[in-house]
C-alpha cells in the first residue's frame, strides 16, 4: 500500500490514526516545492468576475476583520496596506489545470469528499483570524512561512466574535505552534481550531473536503423518495389510548413518529447512494456560468467518431462534478446533480467517464463496443460534462 508522504505510514494507516481523530505535521512533504501559480497570477484571478475571490483585512477602514468579494481591480490591490492582510481565492484547481497535479497524492480519498483548492496569499502577519472548520483540511505551504497555531481538541461551539462577517473566535489558547515551510503540509480535522500567521510574504494551499449535513442528506433523500414515488405512508395509531387532554401531544406520538421516520428511512435504502450521488455532483453556484458555457447539441456516434479521426481529444469539464456507484444489478453515474442509469456489464468503464482528465480515440474505440455506451457519452457532451480539445 502507498506511503502517505514520507510520514512512515501507509496511507491507510494515516485514515486509521488521524483522518477526523487528531492533527499531522508533515515536513517536507514535498520535496523541493514550487507553487506553479505566482502570488501576480493568483491577484489576477481575483480581478476576474466568475472567479469566488475574498480579501480580509484585520485592521480595515471600516473596522477590525474586514471582509470584501471580488472581483477586484489592480487599484484595490495597490491601496492594500504593506501587511496584515490576506487574499483567498475559491476553486483554483479548476481555474488553472497545472495545479490538478498537486491533489495527486490526496486522491486515495475519493474526489466526491473534496471541495476544492483553495489558495491565500498574505503579507507579513496576514491572517484570518483564529477559527474552526467544519471539515477536513490539508494545508500545504507553498511560500514563505506560516506560523500555525491550533488545539488538540475538537471545539464543536465555538464562542465567536460578535458583528462580524468572518467567523473568528472570541478565545483562542494554543497547544502547539508549528512554523511550516515551503512543501510542508499541516492536516487538520474538522473543529479543531486553528490560527495562521505569515512571517513574511507567503502562500497556503489549502486542500478542504466536504461533509453533507443531516439537513442536507435528509432533503436529498425526500427529493429522491419523491421522484421514485416511496415512503408514501402515513402515520397511524392502532394503539391510540382515550386522551386525557385533548390538544397535548403525548410521547406515545412521539414514538410513533420516530417508529414512521425509521420505516421512511428503511424504504429509502434502495435510493440513499442516488440521493448521495445527485447530492454530491451538484454543481457549484459559483461556478455554474463556467461550467455551463460547454453545454452543447447532443452529438452523433458518427459524429463523434469523426472528431476523434481528427486527431482530436475529449477533455473532462473541471466545473463539474462526478461520481458513480454501482448495485448488484446495475450502475449509475452522476453528473451536475443528474444520475444516468448505466448497464451492469459496463459498470468497468465508469472510472473513465468519471475521472480520466481525457477521452482518447483509444479509449472510444472500447467504449463504441456498447451502444448505450456510446449514447451516454454523447449525452455527457451535450451536458457540458465533456468537450473537444482540438490539438
């Protein structure tokens, strides 16, 4: 089994000992490290108006812990203090494709948990404050060096500042302190509170995954059990007792909901991975306009045969997500919040529509062995989920 960085562990015992237990140092953990963005290209990004950007700024004109969304211009830049503040920008590794490489070692965690990589640049003693997050992090440094401060437990309510439109903690006391340099990573569980200072002009990749919420598992479960038209029973009370009082509702109802919830719950299993899959793949609001300017007319077999005999490539849309899961008699894809049905038998090309970067007239050769198949991916193309690349 791989190793995970040079820790000494594999990477299942890295998910065993500290995936959402306790935090990780690792130094050096890519050896020789080179950002292949420039804190100039980064402030270019931010100037676009499809791209999710933010500055913080802790001492702001108008307060402490200024927040302010892109886009920005070259003026907003050049009237920023010479310190204490910092520049974050949303979903880098769709942006700028070069920096796809840098989640590499981070994929033994399926694709479907990542949110994004997001990346900071702050001057010296920039910062956004002491915080907790709901969700896991690694934190790589790229540039200069962050001092990193953070408890050794979870704090799940936090007592935050009043009046404020960045979340920062009321009371921060440290139990380590770790200064990270260039190709360190520092892993965060979620909750654990964290405070990160730049000693000087510095970067942070910070590679965050996703958790759905009860509520938000529990809305894609009724949208599922209503499209497939189940849990469509009622509550009853066969054992109902004469009623003391005529408005109160007693704890034997109570139990009976409960009892009406586990059998909604139970009924559900056939359509949970769905309403997870549909879930998972939405696309993001900050990124549908880019997501969707691939959208086209569903294309031919002939016709995509031709654009391959041209010499061209399939590229996998990076706006978009995926996933797939398979049952005990067939499979389905997820794109963009939408699941495709997809033969058993063709379940083993699901991790080539799903997570290869290209489609290659190699790989249309296999997939043209099914028309269904086929249809599918002129399907994904007419979604926008895949698009030429013409050499």
């Amino acid at each position: 089994m791989a190793e995970f960085f040079n820790t000494g562990l594999s990477q299942q015992e890295f998910l065993d000992q500290y995936w959402q237990k306790k935090p990780l140092v690792i130094h050096n953990a890519f050896k020789q490290f080179k950002s292949p963005i420039s804190p100039e290209e980064l402030a270019g990004l931010a100037c676009e108006p499809d791209i999710e950007s933010r500055l913080i700024q802790e001492f702001g004109r108008q307060g402490s812990w200024q927040v302010r969304h892109g886009p920005f211009s070259e003026q907003d830049f050049e009237t920023l203090p010479a310190t204490h503040w910092t520049l974050l920008v949303q979903d880098v590794d769709k942006h700028v494709p070069d920096t796809q490489a840098i989640l590499d070692p981070f994929r033994f965690i399926p694709d479907w948990r990542r949110d994004d990589l997001m990346i900071s640049y702050a001057p010296e003693h920039g910062t956004v404050g002491p915080h907790t997050d709901g969700y896991d992090v690694f934190l790589l440094q790229a540039m200069g060096t962050r001092r990193w401060q953070i408890s050794d437990q979870p704090l799940l309510q936090p007592d935050l500042l009043k009046g404020l439109d960045v979340q920062i903690l009321a009371e921060f006391e440290p139990d380590h302190t770790w200064d990270l340099q260039a190709g360190d990573i520092l892993y965060l569980p979620p909750h654990f509170a964290h405070h990160g200072v730049a000693l000087n002009d510095c970067m942070t990749f910070s590679v965050g995954f996703r958790a759905p919420s009860q509520t938000d598992m529990l809305d894609a479960v009724i949208n599922s059990l209503l499209e497939h038209n189940l849990a469509t029973g009622r509550y009853h009370d066969p054992d109902l007792l004469v009623a003391a009082h005529q408005s109160e509702i007693d704890a034997a109802a109570i139990a009976r909901l409960k009892q009406l919830l586990h059998q909604t719950i139970e009924q559900a299993e056939p359509v949970l991975a769905q309403a997870l899959g549909n879930y998972v793949s939405e696309t993001k609001s900050s990124l549908a306009v880019l997501a969707e300017q691939a959208i086209s007319d569903i294309p031919s077999i002939a016709e995509i045969s031709w654009e391959f005999e041209q010499g061209h490539t399939l590229k996998r849309n990076l706006y978009y997500r995926f996933a797939w899961t398979e049952y005990d008699d067939y499979a389905q894809l997820f794109l963009a919040g939408v699941s495709y049905r997809v033969d058993k038998k063709e379940a083993r090309f699901l991790p080539m529509l799903t997570e290869n970067p290209v489609i290659t007239n190699n790989d249309w050769q296999h997939i043209i062995t099914s028309s269904s198949l086929a249809e599918l991916l002129c399907q994904l193309i007419a979604e926008g989920g895949w698009y030429w690349q013409v050499s």
